[in-house]
C-alpha cells in the first residue's frame, strides 16, 4: 500500500472532487497543500450535492481525518462560511476530523481588493484571476510580511504586523485611486473569527509523521492543474503556487518519499478558464456543443470554461514534469454522439513541427495545433462500470491517449456520481 496525490493535469477543472472522494474511502487522512478557496470542487453522494473549496474532501466521509496544510492560503470568513454550510448538510466538523495549519497564510480582505484592482488596471491582458485574493496573499508570504493562522493567538502582535503589511499596500491602493485600509478592518473581523478557528490549529507535520510511522493511508489533494502551475504552467496566466505533487510534500510538511502514487486526473477534452494560451480551443460549434455537454461553468465563479479537444502534447508533458504515474480519465460521456473527434499530436511554430509546449509566452500564443482524427461512437457511455460497457471506438479512444501521453489509464469517469467508474488500476497499490 502507498499513499497517493491527486493532481490536475490540464488547466483545473478536471473532476479531482469526485475521484478524491472515491479514494478518499480507502484514505486515512486527506491532506490540501497547495491553492485556496480558488479551487472549487463538487461531489455527488447519494444524489446529494457538497461543494468544497477549502475542506478537503475526506471531510464528506465520517471517520477520516482532514487536513488544510501551511501551503494553503486561507480566508477566514470562507473558511468559516464554508465549516457551518457544510455543517448545515449534515457533514460533522470538529477539531477531530479538521486541522489546520498554524503556519498557513490568511488572506485578508487587502489582498482581495489588491486582486481585483489589479486585474481592472491590466484591462484586455488580465490574467482572469478567480478575484479571491490569492496572489496577492502568496506574494504577501514570500515577502516575509503575511499574517498566519498562528497568528490568531496573539492579537497584539497581529495589529503590529497588519499595520507594517498595510504600510506596504496602502501606498499602491492609494496612488491606484482605491480605498485604504486601516488596521481595524482588518484586526476587527478576525478578532470575532479567531475562537471558531483556534481549536483546529496544530502542527500539521507531527500528525502526518504519526500517520506516516503508523502506515495509514495519506491522500493528497490537489487544486488546479499542471499547467497552471506558476513555474511550469502558461505563465504569467497560472495561478501563484506550485500545483504539482512535490508541493504535497512541501505544503503539507512530509518527505518526498512519502507522497506516493501521482494520479493525474485528465478530462477526456480540455477547458480553461481565465485569459492564457489554449492551443486546442475550438470556438465552433464542437467547443459549444463540450460545454453545453459538460456543464463547463467555474464552480467557484461561475464563468463559462473555454472549451477545445485533448491536447496530448500538453498532458504528455504534464505528466513527465509532475511524474504522474496513471491518468484519471474524466468526463468520458461528454464525448458521446460526436462523429469524429480530434486529438492534438504536436504543433507548429511559425511552420516548424513541435512536439513540447514551448516555454516563452510569445510562442505559446503562436502554436498551432496538430490534429489526428478519430471515429467517434454513437452509443452511450454514461456510467459505464468496466470495458465491457465502453463502444469499442471508446475504448480505442482511450487506448490512443495513452499512447500519446505515454500514461497509463487507472481509472475511467464515466459520470458524477462514484460508483460510475471503471478501475484499471488502483492507485493506493501503487
Ligand atoms: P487565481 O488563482 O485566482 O490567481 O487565478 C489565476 C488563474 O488560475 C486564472 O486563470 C483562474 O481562472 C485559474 N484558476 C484558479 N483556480 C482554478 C481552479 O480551481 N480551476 C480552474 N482554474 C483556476
């Protein structure tokens, strides 16, 4: 047995809730590493809708243990929000089953309003952010001037420290033509916050090695995907922190060897939103046709996804950067009634033939993809339970992906709800 990271391996939006809830059943404790209340994820039990943004998903099921490590960047109020909403479905919530970082960032309502001000300056060439404050909270921490969750304990200190982190904004907000922020806008709603937070502070490090020393099972959750990564994704149009498997080990605080299996969960097609490259997009009626079919609208902000066919460059690549050891093929059924799909094999580049993603932004923009065309199949696969169910067009679908990406398919979605899956292969056997 081994643990396991889930991990996106296209721009997000890949479906992570339903296959980490369904390992999540084998898990011990399910840890969040990376990302914020950007992330947004639905789960479908039992006909009953939960949608997750900061809670891990294990919180769903009664008897795991969830964890929000030090590389999340947390808002309290979400995060609160988020606890009695899901409370009030019925899902328990308590210091037994949650723990939170001491060390991990708060994003204050500053970094929101910097978030937002920033994309309205930018124009046309914003990056699309989900306006939640991330960046400006991550850029806060690496700057060594952050507030954090332990820092609830001592309010006298954390008005010290918010006054010299709004010394810094303030001046920007100001020469911006927004609104200031004083000390009290931002002490005040914590002050009221912090007794529904203290209890689920702790050092998420020590519970870890104890689960590690006693060979319980960890689950690592991902928010986003490769290539939104900050280093390794679409830059400057990614999110601003490491969505690969190795931050599980740095935003969580446990050794590499302990991360596990790497399954990258794959969309069947591919979607994007926010402004950035998308070489495959299509803006005929096929990439209608994929979000209609895929209700490919933002869970967290409802914006309509961009939508286009497989790039296997694109996950090729993802995979050997991340490490991904199989693939989580998601979405399968959206792909149903299309008489011919297209699979992207490698791209051009002022008329040259590529077979990578190329890493300046100025070419990124100017690839052109390469297509290969497959038969489609009729017939549906919606909560089809093993190969047998699949039309033998689908199942030579998947085949050709893994041919071209060069990873192994573990498991096949082939709708929301968790018993539609078909299992390859299981990632806790490694
Ligand atoms: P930010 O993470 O809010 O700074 O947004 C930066 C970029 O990442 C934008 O293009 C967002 O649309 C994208 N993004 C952030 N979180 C998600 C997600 O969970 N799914 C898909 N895209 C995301």
């Amino acid at each position: 047995m081994t643990n396991v990271a889930v991990i996106g391996s296209q721009w997000g939006d890949e479906g992570k809730g339903k296959i980490v809830d369904w390992l999540s059943e084998k898990a011990d404790i399910v840890v969040r590493f990376q990302g914020g209340h950007n992330a947004g994820h639905t789960l479908v039990i039992d006909g009953t809708k939960y949608k997750l943004s900061l809670l891990p998903s294990g919180i769903i099921r009664a008897g795991k243990m969830s964890v929000i490590g030090h590389g999340v960047v947390i808002d309290p109020a979400a995060l609160i929000n988020e606890i009695s909403t899901r409370k009030g479905q019925g899902v328990a919530i308590s210091p037994d089953n949650l723990m939170i970082s001491y060390s991990a960032p708060i994003i204050l309502p500053v970094h929101q309003r910097v978030d937002v001000a920033r994309e309205a300056q930018r124009g046309a060439g914003k990056i699309g952010t989900t306006g939640r404050g991330i960046g400006p909270a991550y850029e806060d921490k690496v700057a060594r001037r952050g507030l954090r969750m332990g820092d609830l304990l001592d309010m006298d200190a954390l008005a010290e420290k918010t006054a010299a982190l709004l010394a810094h904004h303030n001046i920007w907000l100001k020469a911006a033509g927004e609104d200031e922020l004083t000390v009290e806008e931002i002490t005040a709603p914590l002050q009221e916050m912090r007794d529904q937070l203290i209890p689920y502070l702790g050092e998420v490090w020590a519970l870890l090695d104890d689960y590690r020393r006693d060979g319980r099972r960890i689950l690592f959750e991902g928010a986003q995907g490769v290539m939104l990564d900050i280093d390794h994704g679409t830059y400057p149009f990614v999110t601003s922190s490491n969505t690969l498997p190795g931050q599980a080990a740095a935003g969580a605080g446990i050794g590499p060897g302990s991360v596990g299996y790497v399954l990258g969960i794959t969309k069947a097609y591919t979607t994007r939103v926010g402004s950035g490259p998308f070489p495959t997009e299509d803006f005929g009626e096929d990439g209608v046709t994929l979000g209609e079919r895929g209700h490919e609208f933002g869970t967290v902000t409802g914006r309509k996804r961009r939508c286009g066919w497989f790039d296997a460059v694109m996950v090729r690549q993802a995979g050997k950067i991340a490490g991904i050891h199989g693939m989580a093929l998601t979405k399968l059924d959206v792909l149903d009634g299309f008489d011919v799909l297209k699979i992207c094999t490698g791209y051009t580049l002022d008329g040259k033939v590529i077979d990578r993603f190329p890493a300046s932004s100025a070419e990124q923009a100017r690839v052109e993809p390469v297509y290969e065309e497959i038969e489609g199949w009729s017939q549906s696969t919606m909560g089809a339970r093993s190969w047998a169910d699949l039309p033998s067009q689908a199942v030579k679908y998947i085949k050709r992906l893994e041919e071209l990406t060069g990873i192994p398919v573990a498991t096949v979605s082939t709708s929301p709800e968790r018993e539609d899956t078909i299992l390859v292969r299981d990632p806790f056997e490694g």
